[in-house]
C-alpha cells in the first residue's frame, strides 16, 4: 500500500471535509453557548445538529436540503411525542415499538430516507436519558429543532461558497476506483497469474466504479446548476466524467482468453511486461484522482509512451522470432491488447490536461448528454410503503428485527441494577441493519472499536489533566470519528468512544470511570440482544433471494448482446441504446456480484452451492466484457465485416441464455430440444479459409499481406461471438445445477 497517496486521498476527501463540517455543526453551539454561560442549552443544540448530520449524505444540494429539513422536522415531532410519553410508562412502552418500526420502515425510500429514521430514533433514544415534564419538554424540543436548521443552515451555507468541491471529491474517488479497476485488469498478465481469483479481485472492483460512477452521475445530473448554467468549471467536470466512462469501456473491450494467452507466451516474459504497463497507467490515473480531489494540476509520465514503443518493438521482434500457424491466434490476440492500451494511454493524456480547467480544452462531445442515460429518478410513492408489508421483504423483517430488539433493550435497562440503560437501547439500534453481513460487522467492530476507544481515552486522561487540552483531543476525536464514519467503521467507533469519554470527563470528572465502565457492559449487552435478535428473526438469506437478481441480470444481458449483435449482420445500430443496455447489464451484474459476496459471509449452511454461484458471476462478467468488445466493433463497423453468417451463432447463443431465464423463472421447465445445425459452421468454413491462406503465407516467410488486416480484425470479431456462445451453455448449465 501507497501511504502516502492514502494520506494525500484522506486529506483532501469530502470525508474529511464531511467530518470538519459535521464537528463544527456539533461543537460550536456548545463552546459558544458554553463560554456565555449556557452550557447545557448549547448541548441540546448541539445533539439536533449532531442528529441533522446523520443525513447530509453526498448528493445533489436540493436533495441534501430537503433531507435536512425533513429530518429537523422529524426529530422535532419525536421529541415531543416520546417527551411527552416518558412519564407515562405504558404510554411510551407503546410508542417505543411503534417509532422503531415507522422510522425503520422508511428505509424503503432509499439510503437518505434511512438516515432520516436514524436520526429519529437517536432523538428518542435521547429522550429515554433526559427526565423531562410539561415546558421542559416543548423547550427540549425546540432547542433540537434549532440544532438541526443551525446545521443545516451551516451546510448550505458552506456548499455556496464551493458549489463544486464536492463533485470535484467524488469525481476524483470515481477516477481512483477506475485505477483500482485497471490494476484488477493487470492481474490476468501476471507470471503464473490465479485467473479465478483475478476474476474476483475484477469483479470487486467492478462494483465500487459502479457505485462511485452512479454517485458522480447524479451529482452531475441532478444539480441543476451545472446541467442549466454551462460555466467552464462544470463543462471540465462533464469532459471528465464522460472520457473516465469511455476509459472504462474501451478497459472491457480487451477481455481475452487469459488461460489461452497464458499457454503460448508464458515463456516470453512478455503478458507481465503487459501488465506492468497497466499498472502504471492506474498510477497515472490515481494521480489524476488525487489532483481532482485535491484541486491541483497533474502531470502525465511521459515514460510511460517510451514503455509503449519499447513493447511495440518487442511485440514486433517476437513475431518474427517465434510467430506460426500454431500461435497464430496468439498473437492477434496480443496485438489488440497493445491496442487498447495505447488508447486507454492517450486518454489518460486528455484527463491530466483537464486537471488544468484550461479554457482552450476542448472536447468532440459537447453536446450534454441526456441526464437519464445515466440516472434513475425515485419517487416517493406511499404504494411502496404498504407493498413492503411482507416477510418476503428485507426491509419489513429488519423493521421487526429491530422493533423487538430495542423492545427487549429497554427492559433490560430498567431491569439492570447499574446504568442507564438508554447505551444499550443505543447500540442495538446502530448496530442493526438490513443485512446479515453487515450487522455482523457492525456489532464485531462496535464493541472492539468501544474497547480500544477507551483503552486509548482511559490512557490519555490518566496523564492528560489540562482541560483545554482535553477539549482539543475532544475535537480533534469527533472530526476524525466523523470522517470515518461512511469509511472505515472500526476507526469511526473507537474515536467517536474517546470523543464522548472526553466529553463525560469534562461534564462529570467524578463519575469518569463509571461511565467507562457503563459504556463497555451496556455495548456488550446491545450486542449481545442485537446477534440474538438477528437469529430470531433473520433476514432473507441472499441464497434465497439471488435468483431472482440473477434473472434479471439474464434478462439484461440478453438485451445489450442484441442491441449490438445485430449490427454485424446488416440491422440497424442504435449506439445510445446501446448504451443504455450495456448501463443496464453492469448494474445487475453488480448487484449479483454484491449479493454473492454477501452470502460468502453468511453461516455455511446459508450458502449451498456457492461455488456454482460464483461460476455464474464470472461467466455473466465474461459476457458483458465481450459484449463490451462487440461494442468497439460495432461503433466504427466497415462495410466488410457486415454479413448474415452471424446470424445463427447470434439466435443460438440468444436461445441458450433464454433457457437459462426461463429456468431462473420456473425450475420445472422441460429442456429445450437440442439444436441439430452448427450455429457455427458458415463462420467457421470462412474463418478456417482465410486461417489457412494467412499460414500458408508464414510457411513461405510472408510476415506482411493484403489479406493479414482484414484477418486480424474478422478473427477477433468472430472470437468473440465464440466466447458468448460458449459462455452462453456455460450459463445455462450452471443455473440447471444450482437449483435457485
């Protein structure tokens, strides 16, 4: 690991931006207040901002805005109720479950919305801590109201003077995660390279360049400054989400039979020499990454094309040394990876000089694209709500989940002789999500990271005795706390623990070790009620679940292999369209490769027949990338390589990815009657002719021909409808014996 392109990718990441604003939205409430003589007044501000928080995730500004005003809405109305309700024992033993429920609920309505319930229920987790009655807590209530328009008013604020730092962040961790794709690529090139686990180490990385591109789409696309005011900084921004897309796309074209490749030059030295180029290539992009976060200019390793020449001369003297009819295959193959690499290099040339937002740059592409190629509009519909009402939904069972445990948490914190109960109440609601995999996680982390927070706190206030020393580490501890949250949980934890350890010392001294030890037992029985509520009630494990996905992703790829497969023979050929399949197909294919990592966490018995899963996930990730290929082909496609012998092998490999759907959809339908033509055979009569002129010409020592460019590019066309319609049994194989 680089630690110092780490510590360069922290420094300037809107997580840490997001944990700078977060502790002064947090802080200064109280140290002002304080300093005038109205600590506690300021505390209850304070814990309304730290609530708003919770839910300015990264996003468009008006979304973020509505999200933070619906919260202080929220939290508000909350306060009240359970306020009011506390007193009243059975009263507040009702609305308890209720509330869980409502607010786990609205996680329906996606990842905000989920924060929104958080920040609600923390509200009221407060509330079980305070001893309140009648205009104490009207008072209390206003008080968080006002915490969280402070917030939110400070975070509006804050994005007007830099309306586009934090696209300029997110494009730079998209253009990071493309680096980490990139040298998943350079895997396959590896001397004695694990192809299998190449693949998986690929498919990861696949789906975090998913998951940043989907973000900086909708940062682009959904903020209405940049896509109605063409200012120059937000056209830079467009050039570079486009052209980082475009880089990503042409990487899945050169999709090759590795093993193959492997088999004739591993003794040439040259697939690692390939490999190596890649890698320097992602170390270019990382520092065009690390320039977009940071804002600062980057600069292009001109070595980089030295390596480029230096390869094509190698390329060229191995073909003369060791080129025959044998590896004939071979090396076409290794020209066209030569190919995509030189490309993928000069437009990492183009991505440097926009870290300049020289005004002269300028791209073919100006026209902006259509925002909803790129993303998807949610709508909040009440429907969907009521359609969740299910056990067959994630969400409602979660919702249940975590009803019944903060139910039992709070009577056991009534029930316990020591303590508050109100941590425990606490950490059962942190901890819990709607995955198993995840709640796992959480609950491991939360209570080591709560260890080793007061460990490191305990320690320090043993030889720290200076208040506002103390009152630094405090605020030092809730920015880095913060800034880890959406990161790295286990850090986030044992910082936020020693920020709040400093915080009780320097509210109650005297009771510094009680609330040490309250801390620890209380996380230890939140846990504990939090694993035992997850086996109760567990979710619906991904085994039984992942059919479904897979049907979908079936269906998706089925469609992006026509809208382009047919252009070979003569159809008309729709390049939008063709991307929005292609979008289509990635998306899917990344929620199979999530939900099948998931079910690798999950206990043994839950995950039968994993083995057949993760075949399917290769081989769907092998379609897509040489659909991808098909795709290069296709957007410059001469007349020549235009011809209807394509036409069986298209309709077969269709059919056999059809059956594997249809099987997905109802595991009792009867087999489809074997095909008795050759779907390949009009490809292969031609193929094997000009196979056989092109090595009659290397017996003879002719190297150069008319005929060998037109071999090449037919070959590597006609390869790749052989690897879908291989690929394509293979699928429709492995969904027959998994059984989903």
């Amino acid at each position: 690991m680089d630690y110092i392109k780490e510590y360069r990718r922290f420094i300037y990441s809107h997580y840490l931006a997001d944990g700078v604003r977060i502790t002064a939205g947090v802080l200064l409430p109280s140290l002002i207040l304080g300093y005038y003589g109205h600590l506690q007044l300021g505390i209850f501000i304070s814990l309304g901002a730290l609530c708003v928080s919770i839910t300015d995730n990264p996003g468009p500004i008006h979304h973020r805005r509505n999200g933070l005003l619906i919260c202080s809405a929220m939290i508000f109305g909350v306060a009240l109720m359970v306020g009011f309700a506390m007193p009243v024992k059975w009263l507040f033993m009702v609305l308890l479950p209720v509330l869980c429920f409502f607010f786990s609920m609205i996680g329906v309505y996606g990842a905000r919305a989920t924060a929104i319930g958080i920040a609600a229920l923390l509200v009221m987790v407060m509330m079980t801590h305070e001893s309140m009655s009648g205009w104490q807590v009207v008072y209390f209530a206003l008080y968080i109201l006002g915490g969280g328009l402070w917030y939110t008013g400070l975070s509006l604020v804050l994005y007007s003077l830099r309306p586009y730092k934090l696209i300029q962040q997110a494009m730079g961790e998209y253009v990071l995660s493309a680096a980490t794709y990139l040298r998943a690529r350079a895997g396959f090139y590896a001397a004695a390279a694990d192809i299998d686990e190449s693949y998986s180490e690929l498919m990861h990385a696949q789906i975090d360049v998913q998951q940043k591109q989907d973000l900086v789409a909708e940062l682009l696309f959904k903020t209405r400054s940049i896509v109605k005011e063409s200012t120059h900084t937000s056209r830079i921004l467009m050039m570079v989400f486009l052209d980082v897309s475009d880089l990503l796309e042409r990487a899945m074209t050169s999709h090759q039979d590795y093993r193959k490749l492997h088999s004739y030059f591993d003794d040439t030295g040259i697939l690692p020499e390939y490999g190596a180029i890649i890698r320097s290539l992602a170390d270019e992009m990382d520092e065009i990454g690390l320039s977009l976060i940071s804002g600062k200019r980057s600069g292009y390793d001109t070595g980089i094309d030295k390596e480029l020449v230096t390869e094509r001369e190698h390329l060229q003297q191995l073909r003369v040394k060791s080129l025959n009819p044998a590896n004939l295959e071979g090396f076409i193959s290794l020209r066209h990876i030569l190919d995509s690499i030189d490309d993928i290099a000069a437009r990492i040339r183009t991505l440097h000089q926009y870290t300049s937002y020289d005004r002269n740059l300028k791209r073919i592409k100006n026209d902006t694209p259509d925002p909803s190629k790129y993303v998807t509009r949610q709508t909040i519909d009440p429907q969907q709500f009521w359609d969740n009402f299910s056990l067959n939904s994630n969400i409602f069972r979660h919702s249940l989940r975590i009803t019944i445990a903060a139910f039992a948490a709070f009577i056991i914190g009534q029930l316990l002789p020591f303590g508050r109960g109100y941590w425990i109440l606490l950490t059962v609601i942190v901890i819990l999500k709607p995955g198993y995999t995840l709640t796992r996680q959480r609950n491991i982390q939360r209570l080591v990271g709560t260890v080793i927070g007061a460990a490191i706190a305990g320690g320090i206030l043993f030889f720290v005795k200076n208040n506002t020393a103390i009152l630094v580490l405090l605020a030092l501890s809730m920015i880095g706390g913060y800034s880890f949250m959406r990161w790295k949980y286990l850090a986030s934890v044992v910082m936020i623990t020693m920020y709040l350890l400093f915080m009780f010392h320097i509210l109650e001294p005297d009771d510094f070790r009680e609330v040490v030890q309250e801390r620890i037992v209380d996380t230890l029985i939140g846990c504990i009620v939090g694993f035992i509520a997850s086996y109760l009630l567990p979710p619906i494990w991904e085994r039984e679940q992942i059919g479904e996905l897979m049907r979908y992703l079936v269906s998706d790829i089925i469609q992006y292999f026509e809208s382009v497969a047919y252009a070979f023979t003569g159809a008309a050929y729709d390049q939008q369209v063709s991307k929005e399949k292609r979008k289509a197909a990635w998306v899917s294919l990344a929620n199979v490769t999530d939900a099948f990592n998931r079910m690798l966490s999950e206990p043994k018995s839950k995950r039968r027949d994993y083995k057949e899963f993760h075949r399917f996930v290769v081989s769907s990730h092998m379609l897509v990338s040489h659909f991808a290929t098909l795709t290069y082909y296709a957007d410059t496609l001469q007349p020549e390589y235009i011809m209807p012998d394509y036409d069986p092998l298209i309709k077969a490999s269709v059919a056999e990815l059809s059956a594997a759907g249809r099987y997905l959809e109802n595991p009792y339908t009867d087999p489809p009657k074997k095909n008795e033509t050759n779907p390949l055979a009009l490809l292969d009569q031609k193929i094997n002719a000009l196979m056989q002129t092109r090595q009659q010409e290397l017996r003879e020592g002719v190297l150069e021909s008319a005929g060998k460019k037109y071999l090449s590019t037919f070959k590597s066309i006609t390869d790749q409808f052989y690897f879908v319609y291989k690929t394509s049994q293979d699928v429709k194989k492995i969904v027959r014996t998994v059984g989903v």
